[in-house]
C-alpha cells in the first residue's frame, strides 16, 4: 500500500513557502509491535507551525528536515497492535501530514466521542482551537460579565471562537480583523459588538472608540503593531492573555516596538503568555463544555477547507497571507 507524506525539506526564514515542503510517495511498511495505524480525514494548519519549523528556541523540539511535517490530524484506526485501541475507532492527535499514519498510542490526543457532530471539529472549535480560546480566556483573561474582551484575528480559528466564548459568559466583546469581509463575518457569524479592520486608516482611534472605559481583557494573537494600538487603550487591572505572534514575519532580527512596562505599571495590568500544551489535562473537559455550545448553537464556526495532500505545501504560507475564513484544513477523505 502506498503512502504519501509531506516533509519540510528545507528550513524557512520567516513563514515557510512551498518550496520549503515536498510530497514524497513511500510504501507503507508492516506495523511494528505496540503501534496503531490511522487513516488520516484532515490535517490541520496551524499559525503555530511556523514557530515549529523555526530553528531558533520554541516552546516545541523544532521540526527536522528531511521528516514529516507534524501536525495534528483527525482519523480512523485501521490496524492496531496495540490492546488500548481498536480498528473502527476515530482518534485526534500527532499523525502529521500524510495520508496515513504508523504511531505509538501516545501520539493520540483524545478519542473522538462526539459522532453526532462533523469529525473535522475535533481539529478546529473542538480541538486544539477551541481548548485554547477556553482555556486561555477562563484561566489567564479571568473576564468578568460586563467587561470587555478585545480579540485580535477575531474572525481566525481561535478569535472567532474566544469572542463568542466571552459573550457567553457575558462579556461586551470587540474584534479586530482584516478587511471587510472579516469584520463582517465577525458581526455577522461570531456575534461580535463590534469589529475594528486593522487594514483601515486610525486604528488606535478606532480601538479608543471602541473601548471607551479601556479594554478589560486583551487576547493577543498577533504581537506587532495590532497590539502595539491596545496597549494604551488597556483597562486599570486589565489582563492580557499572549496566544500568537502571527503579524511578526521574522525573530531574526529581534523585532521592536513600544515600551511595555509603563502601560502596565499605570493601569495595574498584567501580560501573560498561553501555551495550551500546558493544560493536557483540562482538554477533555474543555471539549464537553464547547460541544455542548456548539449543540446548542451558542457556538458557531466556519471552516476553510482544501482539498487533497497537494494543497499542503502551500496551505501555512496561504494562513499568512489571510486568504482563510475561519479554521484552516486540509481534506483527504469525505
């Protein structure tokens, strides 16, 4: 049986292109002992993979060249020597890009229990997205009802789903996004009060406006000068959860930028980064309190979907030129 998988075959600087990616086509060899072997439905793209295949210091082992790319990817088990799993199974986890996938039972994430809902979700609203706006909002953003949460890539995988999150528990919530067709889906879809384009002219007034008593809570996907526009425009005792860095095109050289600690002194605020790695042990309770969201159309989400292991290669470098609307995926089964 032949197997096609996608290696990094060279290193990028800054975010990587097609070039830096090839589709190679193996045979698939006899399943060892203790492994599993799943047939891949999606592929995730992630902005965070750009920071996976850097090769300066990330919060991850970076990404060898010559390997497969790693990502998470949802699937069925079709081969098992491994007693904890079962042929039949649906299963998310570390299974990179490439149609299947021959991995030790601790590549897998969590079991996917929620049949009643499309499988791509588990990458997406109900996987690693959505666990990290919960958590990250909840734990770091600590919001309170009333306040106002402002999120930056409001209308991506993770803002889109941290917005509405925060209307949930009762928040005001302003978006900002790029374009107008973003900012309408962030009205329009996500539910958001109000939706800034960072593309626009005056986004620091746009921001003041917008936030009149100050920005309670600050979700930061983007560092750069989205955020460079919020930090004068935080809350006394406003909190700022650090998920992305996604406008920085390079840390060599070191970028800079304003001067943080005066606005943090003054207002009293505090900056916090968030890895959801962090919390493995929150994800499974996470999952059953944003699938009952979803269930109960408090939740919404819009998938960007291309189709076949050939849209790889290109498919991060596309996250960063904005073409997506909503989660990014890679299909290569219906």
């Amino acid at each position: 049986m032949k197997v096609r998988r996608v290696l990094l075959v060279s290193r990028p600087r800054g975010v990587a292109q097609a070039e830096n990616f090839a589709i190679e086509e193996t045979e698939l060899s006899p399943l060892a002992g203790g492994q599993i072997r799943v047939r891949n439905a999606f592929l995730s793209v992630e902005p965070a993979m750009r920071g996976w295949i850097a090769d300066r210091g990330n919060y991850s082992v970076p990404v060898e060249t010559g390997s497969v790319m790693r990502s998470l990817a949802v699937g069925e088990v079709v081969e098992s020597n491994a007693a904890e799993f079962r042929p039949g199974e649906v299963v998310m986890g570390w299974f990179g890009w490439q149609d299947y996938a021959d991995v030790a039972p601790s590549a897998v994430v969590r079991r996917v229990k929620e049949v009643d809902l499309p499988v791509s979700l588990a990458l997406g609203v109900l996987g690693i997205n959505g666990v990290t706006a919960l958590i990250g909002l909840e734990t770091i953003g600590d919001p309170k009802p009333g306040e106002t949460v402002l999120v930056s890539t409001a209308a991506g995988a993770v803002g889109s789903a941290v917005g509405q999150i925060a209307k949930i528990l009762g928040c005001r919530t302003v978006g900002v996004a790029g374009g107008a067709d973003k900012t309408r889906l962030c009205r329009e879809v996500f539910g958001y009060d109000v939706a800034i384009d960072y593309r626009a002219a005056g986004l620091s007034e746009a921001i003041a406006a917008a936030c009149p008593g100050g920005a309670n809570v600050y979700f930061d996907n983007t560092s750069g000068a989205i955020s460079d526009a919020v930090w004068p425009r935080l809350a006394v005792g406003g909190r700022v959860v650090i998920c992305g860095t996604a406008s920085i095109p390079s840390w060599d050289p070191w970028p800079t930028g304003p001067r943080l600690e005066r606005h943090l002194l003054v207002k009293r605020a505090r900056a916090q980064g968030f890895v959801v790695f962090d919390y493995a042990d929150r994800w499974e309770t996470s999952v059953a309190r944003l699938a009952g969201w979803v269930r109960a159309g408090k939740l919404r989400y819009v998938e960007d979907i291309l189709d076949g292991i050939e849209a790889c290669p290109d498919a991060l470098a596309g996250l960063y030129r904005g073409e997506n609307r909503g989660k990014r995926l890679i299909r290569l089964r219906r």
